[in-house]
C-alpha cells in the first residue's frame, strides 16, 4: 500500500497560504510566510518520530521524560527548500542539513543536479526532502533516488502546494515515501507552473523575480 499524502486543513496555514500565494507580497513576508507554514508540517512529519527516556531534574522532583531518539536528516532543494530548512533547524536544532542542488531545465522541465553535499556515509534514521513546489515531480523524484542511493533508511517528502500531477508522479516512483503538503492545487500550466500556485517560490523567496 502507498505512504499517505497529507495535506494539512490547519486555519494558520490556510491563513498563511492565502498572503503566501498573492502576488502582491514581498520577499521578507514571503519567507516569514514559507517559514511558519514549515514549522507546523514539520511538526506533522515529525508525528512518529522514535522517542527514549531520559532522566530529568526539576526545580522540585527527578521525573522520566522523553527526548527524540532518531536521526534526521533536513535535505533542501536548492533554492526553494531553504527557507523550509531553516525555519525547521529552528525548531530541531541537531538536525543534520543535506543540501541539494537542482534546477529544473526551462525547456525540458527536467531536474538538473548541479550540487550534492550529502555526507560520505548515510548517518541519519530519516530525511525530509523539503521544497516548497512539487510540479512536474520531477526534482522531488530525483532528490529521493540520490538519498535512496546513499542508503537513507526512511525518507519523507515535505512541499507546500503540489500539483495533482506532481503528486502522481511522486507517489509511482516513490510509493514508500509519505508526502506533506499545506494545498494541492488544480493543476500545471503549459509551460509546468502549478495553478493556481504562487509563482516561482525560488524568485519570490530571494527577489530575483
Ligand atoms: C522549482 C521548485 C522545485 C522545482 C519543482 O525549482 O523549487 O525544485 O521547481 O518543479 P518540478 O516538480 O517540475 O521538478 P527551480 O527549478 O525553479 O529552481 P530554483 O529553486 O533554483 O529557482
Ligand atoms: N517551480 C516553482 O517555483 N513554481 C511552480 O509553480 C512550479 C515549479
């Protein structure tokens, strides 16, 4: 059976998609958009992370607590997961980044691979691949066969508005891995923008518009 696709009906998302989707708001606000929208699904794909016991020490009492158990890996596409990363690192600061560069080619819409900085041995129990647009599929497919191949035990795809196409085509090549979304939008544009979307979340976040 395929991973689930969850896609978050939160009041703060919708709220935040809204100002995050209009073509009105600049870079500064689109980035503090893109990072309280991260932070709530980080905390999604986060829901069955392992826990352990740790002793604690209370101004008043020794008591048992739990603390995170597991490994995980944070791995942005470049550029657009940055944003994602950051505001995700914030709220698990010992979380490893891999980052990952890929561009879409304009005329093919095929992901192109121009960085890797994925460390020398696979030391995370799970990764998040994190960009905010899932299109065509194809940069969220490539970036999970690269951390398939570097031997990421479990891996989950974290995106904030995905088109049904994209959605598809992640989910035929990487059945196992559950995607996390604030919206799926209706649909890819002749030239492979999702509709109604946002826009280039890349050019929006760092003002190369
Ligand atoms: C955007 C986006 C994804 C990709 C999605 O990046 O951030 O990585 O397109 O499209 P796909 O699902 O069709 O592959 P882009 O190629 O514009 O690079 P950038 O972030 O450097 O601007
Ligand atoms: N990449 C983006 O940044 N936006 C889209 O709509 C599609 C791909």
């Amino acid at each position: 059976m395929a991973a689930d696709v969850y896609i978050s009906g939160h009041p703060l998302i919708q709220h935040k998609l809204a100002r995050l989707r209009a073509v009105d708001t600049k870079p500064p606000e689109f980035r503090d958009l893109i990072a309280a929208i991260s932070r709530v699904l980080f905390f999604e794909a986060t829901r069955d992370v392992a826990l352990r016991p740790v002793a604690v020490t209370t101004p008043l009492a020794k008591v048992t607590c739990r603390e995170i158990a597991e490994k995980i890996g944070l791995v942005p596409v470049l550029r657009a997961g940055l944003g994602m990363a950051e505001a995700m690192l914030q709220a698990l600061p010992e979380a490893a980044v891999w980052h990952l560069g890929l561009y879409r080619d304009h005329a093919t819409l095929k992901p192109v691979t121009y960085y890797n900085k994925l460390p020398p041995q696979p030391d995370m129990d799970t990764a998040l691949v994190l960009d905010p647009m899932l299109a065509t599929g194809g940069s969220a497919i490539a970036a999970i066969d690269i951390l398939k191949k570097h031997g990421t035990p479990k891996v989950k795809f974290v995106g904030i508005i995905a088109a049904p196409e994209g959605r598809d085509e992640l989910r035929a090549a990487h059945p196992d891995v559950p995607i996390y979304l604030a919206a799926l939008d209706d649909r890819l544009n002749e030239i492979g923008y999702i509709v109604p979307g946002l826009g280039d979340a890349g050019d929006r976040q760092f003002g190369t518009a």
